[in-house]
C-alpha cells in the first residue's frame, strides 16, 4: 500500500482550529486543540474511542457548542455565527455520519433528494433526478435506487450516506468512522471511493477513524489526538515513527488486529 | 453561538448538581422553548405540505378502525347502563337527548383523546426517538435542512386538525351505537332519534368540543414530539420516549378536561 503524497502546506487553509477546548460535565475531551485543514488534502484524525475525535468534527458543522476556542470553517468561525449563516455554511460542508444515518422511512431515491428539494428549489423535477441519478451512479449505486435503506448492506448504506452528503456539491468533506464495522474488503472499496471524492469533487476532507490502513490508503496528512491533544501530526510515517509508547501501542493494537 | 435551535437550549451539564426542583424548572424551560419555536417556525415558509397530509393520514387515516369499534361500544354500552335509571322515572325516551349532550360534550373528545395519545403519541415519541438516537435528525439538520421544521411541526399541525374530525367521527359512531340499542329495546324510529338528539345540543357544545379537541390534538402532538426529539440513552431512551408521550399526554388530556369543562360551564345557562 503506497502513501499519498504530503500536504501541500502552502495552500489554502479551509478550516483552522485554534485553542479549542470541550468538557462534558467533569470529562474534558478536548484541550486547547489545534489544527488545521488544507484545500484539497485528506487529513485523517486519528485515536482511540472516547477521545473526542466525532466531538470535534460536530463542532466544525455547528452540532456541538465548544466551551471556548476559534473555530474557522472556511472563513466563518462557527462559535459565534448566526443560526441563518450556519445553515449556508453547512451547505458546503458535507456529513457522512458512522452510522449513515439514512432515513430509514424513504427510500434511496427520497434520501438523496431530501437535501436536494431543501436547499435547491429552483431545479426542475427532471434535474433533480438526473442529479440524484448521477449521484448514485457515481458510487456504483444506481441499481439501488428505489430500494429501502434496511434493504442495504452496511457499505451500501455508507455510499448512499456519502453519496447523499455529496449531492449539495460541498467544499469540504467530514468522515466520521467511514469503515467502522466493515470488513476488510469493504472497508477497502470505502477508502477507495474516499479518494475518487476527492479527486473527482476536489473535496478537502476530515477522516475520523482508528483504522490505520484507511488512515495510511486515504491520509495526505494525519493527526493523532492523545490525551485531547493533537500531539503528533505529519505523514503516516512521520506520526509513527516515534518512542511514544501510547502510539507505539495503537499501532501495534492494529497491526494485530 | 445561534444555532441553539438544534440543540437543548439549557446545556443540563454545565449546570452543577441542579436540585430537583431546579431540574424541574430547566426541564419547563426547555418545554416553554420547544413550544416558543412551534409557533415561531411552524407558521412560516418554506411549508411542508407534502410531509403535513401524510402525517394526516397516518393519524387520522390509520386510527379510523380502533376509533370505529371504541365509538360504537361506547354508545352502546352508555345507552344500555343509563337506561334502567331513566326507567325508573319513566324516561327512556330522554335517551337519545342524554346520550347525544353525553357524547358531544365530554365522551368523544375524551375517548379520542385518550386512544390517540395512546395510539399516536407512541408512535410520534418512537419514531423521533429513533431517529434521534441513530443520527437522523442531526444527519437532516447538516444537510442545511430544519429538520424541527420537517418532523415536529408537521407531526403537531397534524394532530391538531386530525384530532377533531376523528372526535367528531367517534361522536357520530357512537351515536349509531346508541341507535341500535334503542332502536332494539325502544323501537324509536332513526328520523326520531336524530330529531330528540340535535334538539338537545347547543352550538355551545359543538364549539366546546372542538376547542377541547383541537388542545387535545396539539397536546398529543406536542408532548410524543418533545419526548422522541429529545430522547438520548440509545434504544432505552427511545422506548422511555414512547412511554413517556403516552402518560404525560394522557395526564394533560385529563388535566385539560377538568379545566375546560369549568370552563365552559361558564358559559351555559342550565
């Protein structure tokens, strides 16, 4: 498995995080993070359960409210916008959740034209279903187009969540656990279709997961958060090559697996 | 940050340690706010026209056999107990007038009520509790939708048109059940019994239960759109949600029929 090429650190930042800080009740979860995202790079967040990974990136779309910190998601920090210019924001920002979350009362067809009849009113009927066609067609779905979501494999279910995300055409992309409870071979058709969105929609994205080979397949750039801290950041190789037994530990734990 | 909207408007974890009664004021706070944005949001465009006739007709539609059977039983069964007291006075054929002033004023707006928070308010509790807990409302609301919008105003719009005309159908079900059970015993004519039943109810009566059956209907549809949008703890948190929308409606549905029948008593001369 080859690495993808590093980040270009000259581009465009489209998110930058700074002093960023989360509790829950007593547990604090993030601690004055750090970080940026570049245009048109993978960067993978990687670490253990629990450690605040999904926290992050549901502040970045306005899910969660930070307790302090900057939150700049292409130029608008989230932590102080108006409810009116979040949801515009959060037209360029796609979602692709662990679970799907489809909605399991439509079909394939109704999900992806949920957002589509939402926020693009003036699109005749036939556009939208060409576009939501093309959509599926692009996932290597379109068969499945008037089934039900509980008809679906759960890497269907993904495609049709990643498919449905892409539909609004955002800037940027957020992965949160995109091959959580896959197999193997799954898991590599996901990575796979994680890199064609990118190439093909030109997307800067976020990958959440503890999956080293989707971090390795898919990572222009990782970020390992330790302890609510992005502690080491660089290429795959950079992050792991380290004494750190906390990450010697997580790469061990996977190679295992 | 504004878009709280989304969220609960008190963050409950930042609070240290609330005592009960202070939980029951922020848990009446959040109520006050999730009413508040009804009202606020519900009325506007963009409308969900679409989504508010199917929610129609799950509620109204679906619920038409259990209202049915439960409306004619019940004026049956009124008709057959309160007979041997009138007999006693020699005033059976007051029947028709007692059961139609029974059924308007209080029988049908409650009996609906009741099964309807039994029947939808789970259904609407479960429904959204699901939804919460598997990330569809979140997933709805990145994709720049409102989903409070799509689900919650629908759901209570809904109910509170259904909820009447349902009240109305188990008045007038329930009067063909008396019919037959004083056509058998009495032999009163149709023409008759219809003539002695509206002569007996007052605009009053049909404007009281209206009103008492569009607060329930809102009531229903609030209370199951509360507890399933605001449930959490996995499938637990959805089964309480289901729970809870039924015992809390029907509670208020009692509460609200003691208040209005003081109410409108007002209002009436004898």
């Amino acid at each position: 498995m080859e690495q993808k090429p590093p980040t270009n650190k000259n581009a465009e930042r489209v998110v930058e995080i700074r002093g960023l800080n989360k509790s829950f009740g007593s547990n604090e979860v993030l601690k004055h993070v750090d970080l940026d995202l570049y245009k048109g790079e993978n960067l993978v967040v990687l670490g253990k359960s629990g450690t605040g990974k999904s926290v992050l990136i549901k502040i970045l779309v306005g899910l969660l409210k930070p307790d302090s910190g900057r939150v700049l998601v292409l130029g608008n920090n989230v932590v102080d916008i108006s409810y009116k210019e979040l949801l515009a924001l959060r037209l360029k920002v796609g979602f692709s959740f662990q679970n799907s979350a489809l909605y399991d009362s439509m079909t394939v067809r109704e999900n992806l034209e949920f957002p589509l009849v939402r926020n693009q009113r003036k699109l005749t009927r036939a556009e939208k279903k060409r576009a939501v066609e093309e959509m599926l067609d692009a996932v290597g779905l379109l068969k499945a187009i008037n089934q039900m979501p509980s008809e679906l494999s759960g890497g269907q279910r993904k495609r049709i969540g990643i498919a449905r995300t892409l539909i609004l055409q955002p800037e940027i992309m957020l992965y949160d656990e995109p091959t959580a409870g896959l197999d193997p071979i799954t898991c590599l058709d996901i990575n796979g279709l994680i890199n064609e969105v990118q190439e093909r929609f030109h997307t800067s994205s976020i990958v959440i997961t503890h999956d080293l080979a989707c971090a390795k397949e898919v990572g222009n750039r990782v970020a390992m958060l330790l302890d609510g801290k992005f502690e080491r950041q660089g290429t795959f190789s950079e992050v792991f090559d380290t004494d750190d037994e906390r990450v010697k530990t997580f790469y061990e734990y996977n190679f295992i697996q | 940050m504004n878009n709280k909207s989304e969220q609960s408007p008190v963050d409950h974890k930042t609070v240290k340690a609330p005592g009960k009664l202070a939980r029951m004021f922020l848990s009446l706070y959040d109520v006050g706010q999730f009413v508040t944005r009804f009202f606020k949001e519900g009325f506007l465009p963009p409308y969900e026209g679409r989504e508010l006739i199917n929610q129609c007709y799950n509620i109204g539609y679906r619920s038409l056999l259990l209202i049915s059977t439960t409306g004619l039983i019940t004026g049956m069964v009124f008709t057959k107990q309160s007979r041997p007291s009138l007999a006693e006075f020699g005033a059976t054929s007051w029947l028709p007038s007692l059961v139609a002033i029974a059924l308007l004023r209080t029988l049908a707006p409650l009996l609906t009520g009741l099964i309807a928070a039994g029947k939808v308010g789970s259904s609407i509790g479960a429904e959204l509790g699901s939804m919460r807990v598997t990330e569809q409302i979140d997933a709805m609301e990145v994709s720049a939708t409102n989903p409070f919008k799509f689900l919650v105003s629908t759901r209570v719009l809904a109910a509170t048109i259904t909820i009447p005309i349902l009240t109305f159908y188990t008045a007038l079900v329930g009067m063909l059940g008396a019919f037959l059970n004083v056509t058998v015993n009495e032999g009163t004519t149709m023409e008759a019994f219809v003539q002695d039943s509206l002569e007996s109810i007052t605009f009053l009566d049909i404007i009281a239960s209206t009103v008492k059956a569009v607060i329930f209907g809102f009531t229903i549809g609030m209370v199951g759109c509360y507890q399933g949008y605001n449930s959490s703890k996995g499938t637990e948190g959805v089964g309480k949600a289901a729970n809870s929308s039924v015992v809390i409606a029907m509670f208020l549905i009692f509460l609200e029929e003691v208040i209005s029948v003081q109410f409108f008593a007002l209002f009436r001369t004898t």
